[in-house]
C-alpha cells in the first residue's frame, strides 16, 4: 500500500529538479517523516482535547504551520496520554506493522495533560513494500478544494520504489502529452497522489470487476490496431460513473470511435487490479520540509541510516 511518505518523496523529487537542489533519498524521507511525527510539540501550543477545539483554538492552530496540518487530520478519541521525548536520531524501521504515531501537544501549564493528537498518515507503516507497479499522480488544487488533474503517468512493470516514483513523479509532471509541463510557480497549488498496484487478475468477462475496488486495463483489437488504455480503481467512483460508462470512457481514451451503443460488439480483454490511492497536498510537505531544515541547521547535518549511511 502506498504511504504519506511515498507522496512527500514525489514532492521532493518535483521540487528538488524545480530548485536545482540535491534530493533526499527515499530511505531519508521515511526515516524524517517519522521523526517529524514523534517530535513533541513545544510548550505553549494549544492542547487538543478529545477531538473539540474552542474558537480560539483553531485560530491558534491556523497560525502555526507544524500544526495546522495535524488539525486537520485530528482522529484520536482515546483519553490516554503520552508525552514524547525531543530527538535529532533516526531509528530503523520494524518488518511488521505498527499503528501510526501520535504528535503530544501541551498547554502553557506544565500540569496539563499531554494528549494524542493522531494523524491519518502512514508514518510508521513498514518499508515491507521494495518494488511495485505504480502510478503518480498530480492534481491542482483550487482555493476552494477543487481539484483538477494535472498529469498521471505510471507503469504495470515493477519498480524499485525509490527509482520508480522519483522517475514517475518526474514523468506525470513533465511528460504527460495532454499537459503543459509542470513549472515552479504551481507547486504550492499541488497535490501528489500515489498508488501502488496489486492483485492483478484476468477478468472472466469485460464487467468482472468491482466499482470502488478494482482498476481495470483494457486491450483490443480496432481497425486492425491493437489499441489499450487503464483506470485506476478511483477514477469510477470520483466520475460517478457505473461498468458501463466507465468502459466506454475507456475505451475512448484508447482510442475506439465506435458508435457508443456498440461497445459489447468489441472483444475486450480486461484485467483488473487494486490499488488504493494515498495523497498529500504541498502544504503538508513544504510543513515537514521546514522542519527538515530547522534539524539541518540545528545539526548542522543529518544521518539517516540505511543499508549504506547518508548524511544531507
């Protein structure tokens, strides 16, 4: 399954070819992401409490940028409390899976409570996943939440991670022929999107497959031309569209001008997969790219450890 890093690391490629600057690895993003959500919040920010917030509170949260974003994704309902330990050091990631992280915010008493302030993010799912076929997706986002697409590519061939989505993340923004290239001026308008593919199955008929669930790739013979196109598993459900329509769609995009009451004549071969799309806007990224510069002029350097042992 994709991960909140996978989109921060789409991000970061974009941005660092965009800036003319060295790139994190993969490796160093998953390991900073999860420092960036152990870190305690200072004292003197606001406390979350159980999930409500007064008026004033929000107004607080929206003037700080490391919290804004955690507000936004406030899901914890537990009473436990926790209070986390401020470290510069990275520590190496389980095989297994564990639950996502939680930030602790304090009030200015140093007798409150600290509570969980949880994010929906992966920040401490495993890097079990070393290769996959994906796809990268870039979307603009409007002021009022609109979001239009602004270019997915993506390949059905396994890929290294850290090849694969620097490479794709690159590709969708540079490279999609229905766009104008991506340029630096729209980054903080963006949203990074990442799905990583699985279950692949040929569909015993051209509607063996389930809206919400599966992608499906289609491939057929036209006016003698071997012609194919895909879905991701959400493009059905964000169109509203039923098999129907969706398959017809699909088969425009690759390229059929068939009359549309003819589509059943056509001999589909279609093999669906899953995939569950996790993205991110650049708020949240350019948030914990700060925070990764305040650690490196803190540092003066960070060392993430990995099979072989980088300092940025």
């Amino acid at each position: 399954m994709a991960t909140s890093a996978h989109c921060l690391y789409c991000f970061e490629s974009l941005a660092s070819s965009l800036e003319k600057r060295k790139q994190l690895t993969l490796a160093q993003v998953q390991g900073l992401w999860e420092e960036y959500h152990k870190e305690p919040i200072g004292e003197g920010e606001v406390e979350a409490d159980e999930g409500t917030m007064t008026e004033q509170e929000v107004d607080d949260a929206a003037a700080k940028p490391i919290l804004r974003t955690a507000y936004a994704r406030l899901l914890s309902e537990s009473s436990a409390s926790r209070s986390a330990s401020s470290t510069s050091s990275t520590r190496s990631v389980s095989s297994s899976q564990t639950p996502a992280s939680s930030r602790s915010i304090s009030t200015t008493s140093s007798q409150s409570s600290l509570k969980p302030l949880a994010r929906r993010s992966q920040a401490t799912q495993v890097r079990g996943i070393q290769e996959s076929p994906l796809f990268v997706t870039w979307s603009v986002v409007s002021r009022s939440g609109v979001k239009r697409l602004r270019g997915c590519i993506g390949t059905f061939d396994a890929q290294e991670l850290d090849f694969g989505l620097k490479s794709y993340a690159l590709t969708s923004a540079f490279e999609d022929s229905r766009f104008a290239p991506i340029d630096r001026s729209e980054l903080s308008s963006l949203e990074a999107g990442v799905t990583l593919l699985t279950d692949f199955e040929t569909a015993s008929s051209a509607t063996a497959w389930e809206i919400g669930t599966h992608g499906i790739r289609i491939s057929f013979i036209w006016q003698d031309e071997r012609l194919g196109a895909t879905y991701l598993p959400q493009i059905a459900v964000e169109q509203g569209w039923n098999k129907e329509e969706t398959l017809i769609s699909l088969m425009r995009k690759a390229g059929w001008n068939g009359k549309k009451s003819d589509w059943q004549k056509v001999n589909l071969r279609v093999v669906r997969y899953q995939g569950k799309k996790v993205a991110l806007e650049y708020e949240e990224y350019a948030t914990w790219r700060k925070w990764v510069d305040r650690q490196v002029m803190v540092k003066g350097s960070l060392t993430i450890k990995d099979e072989n042992e980088e300092e940025i």
